[in-house]
C-alpha cells in the first residue's frame, strides 16, 4: 500500500487483509496524521518516500520491499472481501498465472458499480507500475508476455475488493479531480496519443463539466484503440483492449447524454456493451442504455436493457426499480409491481420505490396495498427528505386517498 493521512480508513483496510497476508509493506508519502503508528500496530513494515506527484513512482519504490511470492495491491479507501480469501488462496497455487485480474465494487458510484483491477500478482523482477495516476502493472505484464509465452492472466469471477473512494463526499473532500487532473495532464502532455490516459483524462474532464475536451479527448482514444487493433499481429499473445474500448465508448456515452445528443450516446453504450468483456463490467453500461431508451420513449428497448442489467447481477438495486418505471410507463403493472417489490426486498428503506409502488397498486385498484406503500414512502422520506414527505402527504389527502 502507499498512503498518506489515513488514519481513519487504514484500520478497516487494514483488518480485512491483516489474517491473510505473510507480511503488509506500507510507504507513507508524507503522513501528518497518525497513519504510520496506526499500521505498526497491525505489524506492518512502513517505509518513507517523499511524494513527487507520481503514483507509479510510489509503488515502485513500495515493491523494492516486499519479499513475498504474490503481492496483493490495496488501498486505504478498500477492504478485501473475506468471502473470496479461499478463491484467492487456490488462484495463486496455480503455476500458470503471472497476474490475476480481481473485480472491484465501487460503493456509491454514481456511474459504473463494478471494476477490473490487476491488483494480484507475481514478485517477478520485470513486473512494474506505470503511468503517474491510475498506476497499473499492465504495460509490463504485456511485455513479459511477448518474452515469456508460458505465462497466463486470470480473473477473480465473485468481488473480491469493496472500493469506497466514489463516494461524493470522500471524492470532495480529498479534492481527488485536482490531483488527478495534474498528475495525468503532465503524463498526457509527453503521450498524447496513449488511450489509456486520453480515457481516463477525459472522463475525468467530463466529470469537471469540461464536455467538450473530454468528448475529444475519448475520441482520440477510441481511434487509437482501433488503430492498435487493426495493426495487431494475429500470432502475438491475445492482449485485448477490449476493456479500454468499453470504457471509451462507455464515457462517450456519458459525455454525449450530458449534452443531450442522445442518439449518440445511445450508439456509444450500444457498442459497449456488446464487447466481449466481463458481464458484471457491463452493468453500468446497460442500466444507462436503458434510462437513455427511456427518454428517448424507446419502452420495449429500455426494458429489455434493464433486464439485461439484472440478468447480470440479480442483486442491482437501481435496475428493478428503473424496470418497474418503464413498465409502469408501458401498462405493464404486474410486472412493475414485481420489479418495485424486488428493489425494496434488497433495499427497505427505497423511498422511491415504495412510493411508485403505491402508483401502480393504485392503477390496479388495491387502494389497501398502495396506501401502506405510500405511508412507508412518506416515513422513510421524512427521514433524508422532509419536503418529498409533505409534498405526498398532501397530495394523497388532496386525492382523499389519506386523512387529514
């Protein structure tokens, strides 16, 4: 791990690898806090590097220390899920594997909720970070690959790392767009044509309100993917850009919505999802594809996104209830009652939910079920949005539907 002041995070990250691991190696990039004392005491072996705005540099100089024959990457902001620790176990008594890719869940994330990290690898002598923010060992394993032939890369298929770093306040608060936008700016300026960073530079522009150079700068990315594609040589090893490719045409979706180009934004996702890449990467990808539909008055396109989303992870919250608003639109009541039930099955305090649940149920005239939805919905309102829960509140004794 590299950190700096994480004295809050580090002993949850911490205690979910401390049972795991041979050894935690930690390099402390100029703490203020009491984030080094904090890893002693979980036996961890801190070091000292003066931060040069480059992430790739720091964990480089962390690798220098570590001693063991696998080396697990996390950060402060994550926690190892301890259901996958078996899997992860029986991964790395393969000979076969020289990197095993680890899905990552994004807690909170506005956008996509799942992630495939290299974060899983050999202590091989040539294996190394690149690249000064969102650092990544990829570029070496590639290389290691064309000279080394034998080795494979495997995946995780069940999450593995709960990544809480989206959240809105904690991206916020360590002002995460600024330091980025420096780190990644510089890098860009000498490899303008590096899709990795025209990617994350420019989604990261979109992010900021910056559409216009975010959208060039994902075009950029996605022509020099293609390029790169189309100059490949068939008898090297398949290192597929596949996931980088989802993820420009993925922001173009995005960037394209912000602006309210629609078509294109729905042709951007289209092409996203239909990549062959790992399913669970592709939920963000549907569920906006189907919101775009929805707009875009598309129902019958829109529902069958949302199922497709669900298919993927039977646990997605947001697709059931946005399944239940297209078929709430489409007349479709049965089903939408399904949908809405499933949503608040996973998750009782969906206010939302509850209260388009007390709409349907209304439509089909069982004025006893909708009522006991709508009051749920007006209780949990009245605890994140006081407003919404007077606002239904009247509108109900306004219908007669509620007493006074």
């Amino acid at each position: 791990m590299i950190v700096k002041n994480e004295e809050s995070a580090l002993p949850k990250c911490l205690s979910s690898a401390v049972n795991v691991v041979d050894e935690i190696v930690i390099l402390d990039t100029g703490s203020t806090d009491k984030t080094p004392q904090i890893a002693q005491q979980f036996g961890a072996h801190v070091y000292h590097f003066e931060w040069c705005n480059n992430f790739s540099a720091a964990r480089n100089e962390a690798l220098k220390y570590v001693t063991g024959d696998w080396i697990l990457v996390l950060d402060a902001d994550e926690t190892l899920k301890p259901e996958i620790i078996p899997h992860l176990k029986e991964a790395i008594k393969q000979k076969k594997y020289i990197l095993i890719n680890l899905l990552r869940q994004e807690i909170g994330a506005t956008q996509s909720p799942y992630s495939l990290v290299s974060r899983l690898f050999r202590n091989h002598p040539k294996i190394n970070f690149n690249r000064p923010y969102h650092a990544l060992v990829d570029d070496s394993i590639t290389a290691i690959l064309a000279q080394e032939p034998h080795w494979q890369i495997g995946y995780l298929p069940e999450v593995a790392i709960l990544h809480a770093g989206y959240q809105k306040a904690v991206i916020n608060q360590q002002n995460k767009f600024a330091k980025a936008a420096l780190a990644m700016g510089e890098f860009f300026s000498a490899n303008p044509n590096d899709p990795y960073v025209c990617n994350k530079l420019g989604a990261l522009y979109v992010e900021m309100g910056k559409l216009q150079e975010g959208i060039e700068l994902l075009k950029k990315g996605l022509n020099a993917v293609i390029e790169l594609e189309e100059s490949k040589n068939p008898e090297q090893p398949n290192n597929s850009n596949y996931e980088i490719l989802y993820e420009l045409h993925y922001h173009l979706g995005i960037a394209h919505g912000s602006v309210k180009d629609y078509a294109w934004s729905i042709f951007h996702y289209q092409a996203a999802v239909n990549l062959p890449i790992y399913p669970l990467l592709k939920l963000g990808g549907y569920n906006n594809l189907g919101n775009l539909l929805k707009i875009s008055k598309d129902f019958a396109g829109a529902k069958l996104a949302y199922e497709m989303a669900i298919e993927i992870d039977p646990n997605f919250v947001a697709g059931y209830y946005n399944l239940g608003m297209v078929c709430k639109e489409m007349g479709l009541f049965a089903e939408a009652i399904n949908a809405y039930d499933q949503a608040i099955l996973l998750n009782p305090d969906y206010a939302e939910a509850y209260q388009n649940l007390g709409v349907v149920l209304l439509k089909v005239g069982n004025v006893q079920a909708s009522l006991e939805a709508f009051e749920n919905a007006i209780a949990l309102h009245e605890l994140h949005n006081p407003q919404e829960a007077q606002r239904l509140r009247q509108g109900l004794q306004d219908m007669g539907i509620l007493r006074q």
